[in-house]
C-alpha cells in the first residue's frame, strides 16, 4: 500500500479567498495558543510570589510548557503523517485550553507547573500541525506571505496577551488570565469544523514508537532537571552522585533513543532526515532561534518587573518594542520571499540580529535608558521574525510529501528543545547570579533594612524566605538595591544566548540556497506518484523488449534513451 497520504481531494490551485477561508481556523487556533501563553507572561513574577515561589518554581512554570511542548512536537508531527490531521489539530485545542483553565485553580507552584505541562503537549500540536496542514494548501513559494500573515497574528497575540494580562491581572486577579481564551477556543473549534477541508490520509497500518516517545521524554526531562537544580541553594553540587545518575541516565536513554529509531518501521524522528543537510543546518539554527525566542519573552517580563519596579500592566507596554521587531520582520520579509523567491539574505540578517540583540541586551542595567533598551530588544525581535518560520519553510521545501509531518515537527521540536534548555539554563544561571549578588551586598541591604524603622523586620523576612519580590511595593531605599541586583543577574542571563546566536548565524550560512518551489505538497505527493509511473512502464518495456515479447520501433536503440529518463526521474 502506498505511504504517501492522499492530502486533498485535488490539485486544483486554489485562490486567495479559498486559502484565507482554508486558514481562517488554524490562524485562530495559533491566537488562542498564544494569547493563552502570553496573557500570563506579564504575571508571572505576581503568580509566583502568591504562590510563594521562588526563582526556581519561576523557571520550571516555563519550562514544564516548553518541555513537554518539545516533547510533544514530534509525536504530533508523527501523528499527522498517519491519521487525521483535522481532528488531530482539533484535539490539540481542546488539550491546551483545558489544562490552561485548570492552572487558574492552582493553589501552589506545582499544582500551577503540573497543569502548565499539560498545557504544552496541546501547544506542540498546534504549533507541529499548522505548518504541516499549510503545506498541504500552500507551495513554499506562496507560503512566504502567509506565514507572514500567521507571524502578524502571533505578534498581535504576543503584544496583546502581556497587555490583556496586565490589565486583568491588577484590576480582577491573576487567575482570571487562565479563563480569557476559553472563548475564543470555542470559537477556533468551530471555524476549523466549518472551514478546513481535508480528504483522509491513504488506509496504512499505523503503528507508534512508545518506546521512542518514552525515551525521547527521559532524556530530555532528566537533563534539564539537572540543569535547573543542580548548583541552586536548594538543591544539589555539581558534583555529586545526583549530577552523575542524571546526567548518565539521560545520556543512556539518548543512545537507547538512537538505536529504537534506527531498527523501528515508523520511527518517531526518522535518523535518515539528517542525511538531508539543509534539514540538519536548519535544526542547528532553530535552537538559537528557540532559545532567543523563549529565553527574551521568559526574562523581559522578569526585568520590566524586578529590575524597573513595573507593574504587570506597564511591563506588558515596556516589551511592545520586541514584538514590534518581530511583526514587521515576519510580515514584511515573508511578502518579499513570496514575490522575489530569494530567502536566504532574509535568514543571514535575522542570524546577524539575534547575535546583535542577545548581545546588546546581556550589557542593560536598572538604570539604563529605556530608549536604548527598546532598541535591543527590536533587534531580537526583528531577528526571531526572520528566521522562526522561515527555517521550517526551507526544510518543507527539501523534505519527502510523505515526511512533512515528522520534518516540520523535527525542526520545531528541537527550536522548542533550544528554547527550553536555554530558558532552564538561564534561569540557573540566574537563580546562582542572584545569591551570590545578594550576599555581596548583605551589607548594603541591611543597612537598608534598618533605615525602614517600623518596617524593617517584614521587609527582613521577605528577603529571607526566598519567595520572589514584588518590587513595585518595596520602599525606594530597599528597591533600587534589589533592581540593581537584578538587572545584573538577568543581563548575566543574556549573555549566555549570545555563544547560541553566533552557532545559528554559521549554519544558516551553510544551509544549501534552493529555489522554492512553486508546488504545494499534494502536488508534489501526484509528481512522486507520476514518477514512479512512469519509471515502473519504462521497467516493463525494458523486460518485455528484453525477452522479445515486443519489437520496439529502430530495435533496442531506445533503450539507453528510456534508462537515461529512467534516471532523471529517480
């Protein structure tokens, strides 16, 4: 039976309206997804200081959404190459939205970290399967603006999530940020019913890697475990027995992992696709590209907040230059892609920006200028709106119809994987910058303490519980200190992805500069399938003139003629 699925029911073209009409529901599944995540951005420092939290319970809040999102991605992307990928894309809403509402009844860190991990499985098929189901609708020359137009919608989530979530959060509550995308959900459920029309993949055998899925989840769980808590005040030495039993076990569920893909018929992430270097180079890029992406939206918030003294509201307003950089990047390039076909001066300046905002945003202090402080974080932003979407859309351009889904979802997997390893290990690295900053200046701070007078002793135990400050509401002595204090430890974050950026910028440099073709995915699905045609009548020629059970015209001189065909199409 063939593998390569049957995607639409034609390779008629469609127009400008039957796409949009087409996109309308996974464009509005993608703005729940994000409006979901980024309303609680801007609160999160609030959350986990009324969860009584500390920076720790702060890093895996995020990191538990992008680890499973990570983890999630592949299954997803493997599922969409197997069954139904309509009901699959709707099944991933429900999952998100559910597990989202669930995290506003959270009454600790790990109920709230339990439910947001929950969360990340639905993310990573929304994020997994909209780039496959385009594929099916778009060719990659065309999906240039789209992608654009979905890079729009998340920018509007993006700057509208922290801002919404601002808003709520000081006039209702925290928890209300959890409810607002249930709505919305509903109504993304029903446009995807009404709108997307996809014909059913070709009858197979489906069969799933377990095994994979619970290896990969192993490997992956046990080293950032490691890296969050390993060095921390409340955990343990970097060398010690936990550092060794971590660090060994993920190690051996990796080469565990390896071995299962190799010998498995349907394996989760196919080993075979890293002999296809562009797919391989635009891995390497997509986990700088992740790591920029997560680590700016994690650290940002916790900057505007505890190095600025801003509210929820404000620090929701102080990033709107990033996502600026991100909207006009994504919007504007993705049209010149489409028009002019060229990509990859687009994806060398976005590596040239990452490495100049990760740069630029590893010097900021408390007091630094706000204006300059706009400025680096457009440069990051502009960069990951250059690069995220486009690096998928050169390894759709290269990959097999028949392994898009995998492909797509192998590139996001690991931009999520860059994005959580380098959220757990900027988040270490700020957690151990901050006790040591904070024991530095023990001087400095109890003499601020002191001159509180009646307020002294509460401000002492607030300090000293370890639980995440709210700066806003610390008195002007005590909080330029404590700014001062964490503007060093998150610009000492950021300096951390810059090693990263300069790694992307390198292998988008090598990445093979391929036209993009002009086919969509199901067109070149009919294409595979006509090749193989035609190969297998010019095979039974062969035979049948061999054997002499026909005469060919000119005798056996066509023969080289019909190997050399033979040969281009294979």
């Amino acid at each position: 039976m063939s593998e390569t699925p049957a995607i639409t029911g034609t390779t008629q073209a469609m127009n400008h309206r039957q796409v949009l009409e087409a996109l309308s529901g996974l464009i509005l599944g993608m703005f729940v997804s994000m409006l979901a995540s980024t309303v609680v951005s801007s609160s999160l420092p609030v959350i986990v200081h009324d969860l009584e939290g500390n920076q720790t319970d702060f890093t895996w809040v995020v990191t538990a959404t992008l680890l499973t999102t990570a983890i999630s991605t592949p299954i997803w992307g493997k599922l969409a190459d197997l069954v139904n990928r309509k009901v699959l894309y709707q099944l991933a809403i429900v999952i998100f939205v559910l597990a989202t509402a669930a995290a506003g009844f959270s009454q600790n860190p790990a109920m709230l970290i339990s439910f947001r991990a929950v969360q990340g499985i639905g993310a990573g098929g929304l994020a997994a399967l909209s780039q496959v189901i385009m594929a099916d609708i778009l060719s990659p020359r065309e999906r240039g603006k789209y992608m654009g137009l979905f890079g729009a919608v998340m920018a509007v989530s993006t700057v509208g999530g922290p801002l919404l979530g601002g808003v709520i959060t000081d006039a209702w509550g925290w928890r209300w940020n959890f409810y607002v995308a249930l709505p919305v959900a509903i109504l993304a459920l029903i446009i995807v019913q009404k709108t997307l029309h996809l014909s059913p993949l070709a009858r197979r055998k489906v069969h799933i890697d377990y095994t994979g899925i619970v290896l990969l989840a192993a490997a992956s769980s046990l080293i950032l475990i490691w890296v969050s808590i390993a060095g921390t005040a409340t955990g343990f030495p970097w060398n010690s027995w936990q550092t060794y039993l971590m660090v060994g076990g993920a190690a051996l569920a990796t080469v565990l992992f390896v071995i299962i893909e190799l010998r498995s018929s349907e394996p989760l992430i196919p080993l075979s696709m890293f002999r296809n270097l562009t797919f391989t180079l635009s891995v390497v890029a997509s986990i700088s590209t992740g790591l920029a992406m997560f680590g700016a939206s994690v650290f940002l918030s916790q900057y505007m907040q505890l190095a600025r003294g801003a509210t929820p509201t404000q620090a929701g307003l102080m990033t709107i230059p990033m996502i600026a950089g991100l909207l006009l990047a994504s919007v504007f390039i993705g049209m010149l892609i489409s028009k002019y076909g060229h990509w990859k001066p687009y994806l060398i300046l976005g590596g040239v920006l990452l490495i100049a905002g990760s740069y630029t945003l590893s010097t900021i202090h408390y007091d630094t200028n706000f204006v300059l402080v706009s400025l680096y974080m457009f440069l990051l932003g502009a960069g990951v709106g250059m690069t995220m979407q486009n690096l998928v859309l050169v390894v759709q351009n290269t990959c097999k119809p028949s392994e898009l889904g995998v492909a797509s979802s192998g590139v996001t997997f690991f931009r999520s994987l860059g994005g959580t390893v380098g959220v757990s290990v900027m988040g270490a690295a700020l957690a151990t910058k901050i006790v040591d900053l904070i024991t530095d200046r023990q001087a400095e701070l109890t003499k601020a303490i002191m001159s509180l007078g009646d307020k002294a002793q509460y401000w002492g135990q607030q300090l000293q519980s370890g639980t995440m400050p709210e700066v806003s509401t610390m008195p002007h002595a005590l909080r330029i200190l404590i700014e001062d204090i964490y503007a060093q430890g998150i610009s000492h974050s950021f300096l951390i992805a810059v090693p990263f950026a300069v790694l992307s910028l390198l292998a988008i440099l090598f990445i093979p500069n391929k036209p993009l073709t002009r086919m969509t995915n199901t067109e070149r699905a009919h294409a595979s399938e006509a090749d193989l045609a035609t190969v297998s009548v010019s095979e039974g020629m062969d035979v049948l003139t061999a054997t002499g059970s026909i005469a060919l015209p000119g005798g056996g001189a066509d023969a080289p003629t019909r190997r050399s065909l033979r040969s281009e199409n294979s």
